[in-house]
C-alpha cells in the first residue's frame, strides 16, 4: 500500500551500544530474514559479510 509504514516493537533494547539510535546488525537481521524483496535479501547479505564471526 503506497505511503503505508511498518512497525516493529522490540522487547528489548535493540541498540548494544545505548548512546546509539540504532539497532544492532545481527537483531535487524535476524527480524528482516522473511522480507523477500531482493533489495532487502541483497543489504542483509552485505551486513553478513561485515560481521566479525
């Protein structure tokens, strides 16, 4: 739907560093891991390949 916006509540405070307004790489994986727009697939697999482990 055009102009529409998803949210997402987290039980738990997303950020590891929280001065930070931004979630962590492995939390926003793991919660966008079932959106099968290729564009989201694509940025997760960079964030993968930046991941220390």
């Amino acid at each position: 739907m055009p102009g529409a916006h998803e949210w997402q509540l987290w039980t738990y405070s997303p950020a590891l560093i929280p001065d930070q307004a931004t979630v962590d790489p492995l939390s926003l994986i793991l919660s966008m891991r079932d959106i099968l727009d290729d564009r989201v697939q694509i940025a997760l697999g960079e964030m993968k390949g930046q991941l220390p482990w």
